[in-house]
C-alpha cells in the first residue's frame, strides 16, 4: 500500500456466543481463582531495548517501563522473527513466520481472514480491541472495537480510522492512543474479560516530541556507541551497500529539523516523486525540495500555537548547524548528527513511557491491574548509532533483538528476569494458554508460560536457536535479503539475491558483531555445527524455500 493510501474493504467484525463455562466464570459472581486473565499488549514502533533504563540506563529514564519490569518479568534474550514493522506485527498476531501467515514485506496486504489470537480469544468470550498503529494494509478483524491509524500515522492531528469512519484527532499521536484505549476500558462491559492491543506510531522515524518535550534533552551529551564511525571493513557488501547511515542517508530537513519557520512557512510547490524507493531514500535524503516538503506537511498539522512552540525550541539547532556545516569534518558531521537524533529519539520516548503510566495507572484506578497480563513489546529493536546507523531490518543484535516485559502478579513473579530464549512469535500460544484457550496445532511459536510461572527458569526440551528471515530488497535502505540462526552465543547469517555471503558471529568474544569467522579455521567446527542447526530450525518453521529460488516473496517498491 501507498503512504497515505487509504484502506481497503471493510470485513465484518466476526461475532461469537460466549461458551456458557467462559461466561460462568467471567460473571460478575465468579470466583476470583478461576476468573480468566485480561490481556493488554502494549507495542511500540522501533523502540529498541537501549532506550529502556530497565535493559540500559546510559540513555533515557524510562520509569513506568521500569515499572513493568520490577513488578513483572524483564526477558533478556526476545527476538523477533522479521525486524520490520508490518511483517512482526502479522508475527505477532498469527504466532507464524513470515512466510506462513503470507505477511513477509511491508509491500503485502494482510489476510486478515486468517487465524489470529485475537479471533480465538474473541471465539472464547474476550472482548476486543486494536488501537494505535495497525499498519497491515488491511482492516482489522476480530475485534469488536478498532481505532487505526492511517499506514504510518502523524505525530500531530493524526488520522484514524475507527470501525470505518474517519476521524482527524487533535493532540499528539501518543496521549491521543491512550485517551482511545482508556475511553475503551471506561464504555467495555465489565462482566466479561477483556484484549486490548496498545499499538503506538511512536517512536517511528522521523521522532517528533511532544510539545512537553520540546528540547528536552539539548543540554545533554549521549554516549557514543563504540562502532559510531564503522567502516564495515571486516564485513562484506551487504554491511557496505545500506543506505540507513546517520552521515550519508539521514535527511536533514525531515530527520533532524533542521528547516527555517520562514521555509516551512512558505509555498514550495510539488516535490519531484520518484517510484524506485530504494533511490528515492537516498535522493530525499539528499534533495532538499523532497526533505522540505515532507517535513512540512507533518508541521502543518500543528496548531499556530503548537508551531510557535516548536520553532523556538529547534532554533538552536539551525543556528548551530548554519555554524558547522561548511567547516566540519564528515567524522564531525556524524557525530553531530548522533547527538541530535538521540535528543529527539530520547524526547520521544519520554512521551511513550508517560502514557504507559497512564494507562497503567487507568487500570490500577478501575479495579483491574492485577488482574490483567500486560505486555510491552517493540515490533523489533532499532539502530541508534551502532555501526553508524538508524533504522533496522538486520539480523544483527540491535535491531533483531526486541524489550518484553510482563507482568501479572497472580502467576509472575515480581523483579524476575529469564534468559530464555524468546520469540514474538510466542506472544500469542502464551496468551492462549492463560486464557485457557486450546493453541492450534499450526501455531508455530511456543508458550512462555512455564517460563513466566517459574521465575525464568529455562524449560526443559526449550529452543536453543531462533531463526530469522527478511525478505524486503531492494527497497528502503538497501538491506539485503538474509536469513540465519543466532543462538546463546553464535550467529550465523545467510545473505542472498544478490550476493551469495556469509557471516558467523562469535557474540561472546565479538558482541558487536564486527569480526566476521565464516572463514576463520579456528571456527570451522563451530560453522559446521551452526549449518546443521540451521537446517534444523528452518525444517522445523517449514521454510523450505528459504533462497526463494522457486518463488520470490517481495512484490517490489511500488506496492509499498
């Protein structure tokens, strides 16, 4: 689907009886022992477990997350299956790969007549919701109520559609999400259990604060990652062949704002649009008309008293760029650079852990905190500056890696942490199994249940590998299709299309992955042991075509 292309057909919501054993135990009089769980499932967009104080504290304070975590269960090793938005987002709903659930690129259109985890436990009597970022390409089904955002969403005045109908909401996208899922939780029926997904846009690129948060962080230094100034010299061309660096392919006006009122004010007329996106990132980025005219159109959905606001707190910023641009060395460029997109990432976040607190503190006040499982989640982990990048899509650490916390006092322990290996694919056979509702047999994720209810503890016969595939090239910052097995301490990546390479990680000796051992021979035995269990996994999640020689999975750039 286009940016800004409106959605499809509008399926019915599906509609169930409620089985007289889940109505018998969710009525008002049911004992509390046997009174099934709430779900919440709070999910972010690119929030990487760097920019969460409970898993890094060198970055942001994120309280109400930390909340999550010293109350509940912080996993440590959660990955995800796609690092991309749309296609973790299927994942998640359908416990399924990518190629299983048919969702493997943002250029697809979700089935949403498919199984997912939300029918089944709207078929077992749960009360539905999906508020927030969707971003399917579809309308949602299985929920009896749904507030989407248009494809990516706006920070300010964002568009939504709910139950069909849209609506332009005044406010910032992140209290607004909130305000829905609160007003929800109010008008819901109280004698029935309730699945909210808790869906935010933010913190999405291009990371535009909250008028609260406006400069936030301007006085503040972020440490620099150790691989800020990579050259990719010890790895091959899909590391060199990106285009997700912060110096060459972040664009100035729409990233980093850095654009005068008196431009953004001004009639720029229509920017030259170019099909090919995987040109049109990189042109934009260098195309001052393009950079200019997207980031207008997200400032002009501020109130004039909300761009009065902003131009004064990004005022400094221009002053100090029109100071450096012309004399600072690349080096200095990118660090410059860094500083400014942590200062808005970071302001970001700070509204998104706010409103965790909101909602949290919503539930607390109705009744129904502790009776309620609540997940926070990204759609995967994000670049900030690591190896020079933003954005995500690799299969290496910082972006393949997710945050999960939950908790729920009557079955998790408080202040615990797991070392488990997770999946998101797991998310929904373990709310499943809560709720008491059988897990269908082609569900291919597993049940963090015994992990959640036995402080962490790693499960007998539990998985010793994940696996992970990405399939969107050539598109958005030019990351190579790949697939591969990380597991406690090696990770072996396959990419291919294109190139036909290898890299084999030793995350122990090498945890920023920049020490290539495909062809070291001190890592021969362990390249050979990492290639059958690969095999394993990928017979294990039916991807038997996993190079797409019989069939290529993305539809191209101008289905996206």
């Amino acid at each position: 689907m286009k940016p800004n292309s409106r959605l499809h057909a509008r399926p019915s919501v599906r509609l169930a009886a409620v089985p007289l054993s889940v109505a018998a135990l969710t009525g008002c009089g049911a004992p509390e022992a046997t009174r099934q769980p709430n779900i919440v499932i709070m999910m972010t967009d690119d929030h990487t477990c760097q920019a969460l104080s409970c898993y890094d504290n060198r970055l942001v304070e994120t309280p109400n997350l930390d909340r999550l975590a010293r109350e509940g269960m912080l996993f440590e090793n959660c990955y995800v299956a796609n690092a991309i938005s749309g296609p973790s987002r299927a994942c998640i709903l359908t416990g399924k790969y990518s190629h299983k659930n048919g969702f493997t690129d943002n250029s697809r259109t979700f089935d949403g007549s498919q199984q997912t985890f939300p029918k089944l436990l709207h078929d077992a009597g749960y009360q539905t919701a999906m508020i927030g970022k969707w971003h399917l390409n579809s309308e949602p089904q299985g929920f009896d109520f749904w507030s989407i955002l248009v494809a990516q969403g706006e920070y300010y005045s964002p568009l939504f559609i709910e139950n069909g109908e849209e609506k332009i909401e005044p406010g910032y996208v992140t209290d607004v999400i909130t305000d829905k899922a609160n007003g929800w939780l109010e008008q819901r029926d109280k004698d029935r259990p309730f699945a909210m997904l808790y869906y935010h846009k933010a913190p999405h690129r291009n990371w535009m604060p909250a008028q609260r948060h406006l400069g936030i962080y301007d006085d503040k230094v972020f440490p620099e990652p150790e691989t800020l100034l990579d050259d990719y010299a010890t790895r091959g061309r899909a590391a060199r062949e990106q285009e997700m660096e912060i110096g060459r392919h972040m664009w100035p006006e729409w990233d980093l704002k850095l654009i005068s009122p008196e431009q953004l004010r001004s009639d720029l007329g229509e920017a030259e649009q170019e099909s090919d996106a995987n040109k049109a990132d990189v042109k934009r980025a260098n195309d001052w008309l393009s950079s200019v005219k997207q980031f207008q159109d997200a400032y002009n959905r501020m109130t004039d008293e909300e761009k009065t606001r902003w131009d004064a707190a990004y005022a400094p910023r221009l002053a100090e760029w029109e100071k450096i641009r012309g004399t600072a060395t690349p080096e200095e460029i990118v660090r410059w650079k860094y500083q400014q997109y942590m200062r808005d990432y970071c302001a970001v976040i700070k509204g998104v852990d706010e409103n965790v607190g909101r909602l949290l503190d919503y539930l607390e006040k109705i009744g129904e905190l502790d009776n309620t499982i609540v997940i926070y989640t990204s759609d995967q982990g994000f670049f900030l500056g690591e190896h020079g990048w933003f954005d995500k899509r690799f299969m290496y650490e910082e972006c393949q890696r997710t945050p999960l916390l939950v908790r729920y006092p009557k079955a998790v322990a408080a202040g615990t942490r797991s070392k488990a290996l997770a999946m998101n694919i797991d998310y929904a056979p373990t709310l499943l199994d809560f709720a008491g509702v059988e897990i269908p047999a082609d569900i291919q994720g597993r049940s963090l249940k015994g992990v959640l209810t036995s402080k962490g503890e790693i499960p007998a016969e539990w998985r010793t590998g994940v696996y992970y595939h990405y399939y969107e090239y050539p598109s958005w910052h030019s990351v190579k299709r790949h697939y591969g097995i990380r597991t406690e301490r090696y990770k072996l990546i396959h990419f291919y299309n294109d190139v036909d390479e290898w890299e084999l990680y030793d995350l122990q000796e090498d945890p920023n992955a920049l020490r290539n051992r495909y062809d070291d021979p001190a890592y021969a035995a362990v390249r050979e042991e990492m290639h059958a269990r690969l095999k394993e996994l990928q017979a294990e999640a039916d991807d038997t075509d996993p190079d797409e020689l019989q069939s290529e999975f993305f539809q191209g750039v101008e289905n996206l």
